[in-house]
C-alpha cells in the first residue's frame, strides 16, 4: 500500500498544490486504498442544510432531478460539494476496510458503523445508486463507498441512540457544542432559525449556559417552527419575523431587551441574506457565530464596516473538541428534545 498525505492532498486531481476541500476533482477510485484511509460501505448521506435547500430549489421538488443533480456533483468532482453553497454534510457507514498504517491506532474496527464529523465537500465519495431520499430531513440513502483521511474525525454510532437520529444530530454537532463554549450565565443570546434543528440545539445549550440571569431569544420564520419551539420552553421569547429584513427584527430584539441588545448571537438559517440581522442585534462588543453555510463572509464583513459596528465575528467551524459527545449528552439529558429529533429524523 501507499502512504498517502494525512489531510488527503494525494487525492487532489485538480488544481494541484491545494487541500481537499477547495480542490474541483478529487479522486474517488475506492479499488486503491492508502496505507492511512479508512474505506467505509456508506448507508446514508446526510446533505448540508444549506446545500439540500439549494439543491430541491433548483430541481424544483422533483425527487429524479435531485438525484440527477447529486449524481452529477458526484460525478464531476468525486465528492460531493455543492457548487452553489460550497458546502457537503456528513454520512453514516459500516468500516470495510482499515489502512494498514492505521490499525491498531484506532478506536474503530471492521464492522464498526460510524458517522464521519468532516464534510462531504472533502470526502471522496463514489454513488452507485441513489436508493431513497428523505426531503423533509435532507437525507439520502444511497449504495456507495467513501474514503476517510487520516486526519478526519468520526464517532461510532452509540447504542443508545437510533442511527439516523445520532446521524441528524451530529451533522449539526459544532453548533451546540459551540454554544456551550461561548455563553456565559447572565448572556443575552439570540439564536436566528431557532426552530431548526441545529437552533433547537443551540437554543438548549444557550438556556443551560446563560442560566436564570440570562435571556435566550429564539427567532423562527414558519409556523412550524415557532410553534415547536415554543413548546420546548428553552426561550424566554419566541419572535416570528423574517430575518431577511434587519431593521424591524432590530427594532424587536431592542424592544425585547431594552435596548442593551444580545451578547452573543448565533445564526443557525440556511437562506442567505440574513449577515446584516446578526449585526445590528448584537452589541457592539458582542459576538455573532455564523454557524450557517448560506453566510455570504463579505456581506457580513462590509456590512458591518457600513453601520460602524465592531462586532466580533466567528466563522462556524462545524467541529470543536468534544463536539459529538456533547450533542448526543443534550439528546439523553433532554428528553422533550429527544422527543421531537425522534419525531421529526428518526
């Protein structure tokens, strides 16, 4: 076997010189594995928010088109990265095969299901077909196989938990633990697209960090979502407005916390246009995390030059240490949570 790059530059086609995940074709030859690759028998793929959205958009619904769709992605760049969003999501497999410099240096073994923590924007990844596909929860049974470097991060699937639903927490696991990590007891927190799945996520671990002195406000667009997250309890308030438009949901947030505006801010959506609502409800010396890979970083960047904000803003890096372990505690420690993952991905 051959040694391969632990960050996966030896399967870059093109353009030569970069890492996997900005690189246009990777190869996706699953026949040739690498003395540090781990193969995986792949059951399901679970597609970036921000990306499936794009993706149904532009097939207008039509499940064969969203297959025509990922297959060409697949196809054209041996992994799957949207062209449009740029983003992938994660998937849940069975180990097959185990490199031979990596064995007896893992925890996993053959046999093993895992769900991988890095992107599918990086992963070589081969479709042989395109089983079923679960538009309400952006998941994707296929038959395939992938490749996991040997720097890329994992977590074998617990037991107590159901697989798919381990596998929709977890695609979202660097928001909550996140979370965890920036709020402080007493923080004013505003979670846009609180009623999804990584803001109901956050806006636990918000309300558990920022404590009875603290305020946690869940902003939500669809009925849905609204109604979902005003049944969980997690916030102190509940706003319904869209969050493409920045000044009345301003104007809200100020009326809400008495013009002191929030902390910490954390935007969960996955529709664009929503940078300029992160700024202008967060203080000054407060912080927004773009969790979100609909963000456009210019816009966020530019527009916070043009209101004179000095915000702090934090790229949302989907892993942090402990990442996984801390999303699958909320789903046993929270059993209303728990309740309404199983519900809704299950």
């Amino acid at each position: 076997m051959n040694h391969g790059c632990k960050y996966g530059t030896h399967r870059v086609i093109e353009p030569k010189g970069v890492l996997p995940q900005p690189a246009s074709k990777i190869d996706n030859n699953m026949d040739i594995l690498y003395d540090n690759e781990i193969l995986i028998d792949v059951q399901t793929l679970n597609i970036d928010s921000a990306s499936f959205t794009q993706i149904y958009e532009q097939a207008k619904g039509n499940i064969e088109e969203i297959k025509k769709i990922m297959l060409n992605i697949v196809e054209t760049q041996g992994k799957h990265r949207n062209p449009v969003t740029g983003s992938g999501g994660m998937l849940l497999g069975k180990v097959e095969k185990i490199g031979e410099a990596l064995q007896g240096k893992t925890d996993i073994k053959v046999g093993d299901k895992i769900a991988t923590l890095v992107s599918l924007s990086l992963t070589p990844l081969r479709i042989d077909k395109i089983k079923e596909i679960r538009t309400e929860i952006d998941q994707v049974d296929i038959e395939g196989k992938a490749i996991l470097f040997e720097s890329g991060i994992y977590v074998k699937i617990p037991n107590d938990i159901p697989e798919k639903l381990a596998l929709s927490a977890l695609d979202v696991a660097g928001a909550p633990a996140q979370t965890a990590k920036l709020v402080k007891p007493g923080d004013t927190v505003v979670i846009i697209g609180g009623g999804g799945k990584s803001g109901m996520l956050c806006c636990y671990e918000a309300k558990k960090r920022a404590g009875v002195t603290g305020t946690v406000i869940g902003i939500t667009y669809g009925d849905d979502d609204t109604k979902r997250l005003e049944s969980l309890g997690f916030c102190d308030h509940v706003l319904r407005i869209d969050a493409r438009e920045p000044v009345p949901v301003m104007h809200k947030i100020a009326e809400l916390t008495n013009g002191e505006m929030a902390d910490i801010t954390i935007n969960n959506v996955n529709v664009p246009d929503t940078e300029m609502t992160s700024i202008l409800v967060t203080k000054n010396t407060g912080l927004v995390y773009f969790f979100s890979m609909a963000t456009s970083f210019t816009k966020a960047a530019l527009g916070a030059e043009g209101v004179g904000s000095d915000v702090t803003m934090m790229v949302g890096n989907g892993y942090t240490k402990g990442h996984a372990e801390i999303t699958l505690q909320d789903l046993r420690e929270c059993e209303a949570l728990r309740k309404v993952f199983t519900d809704l991905y299950a």
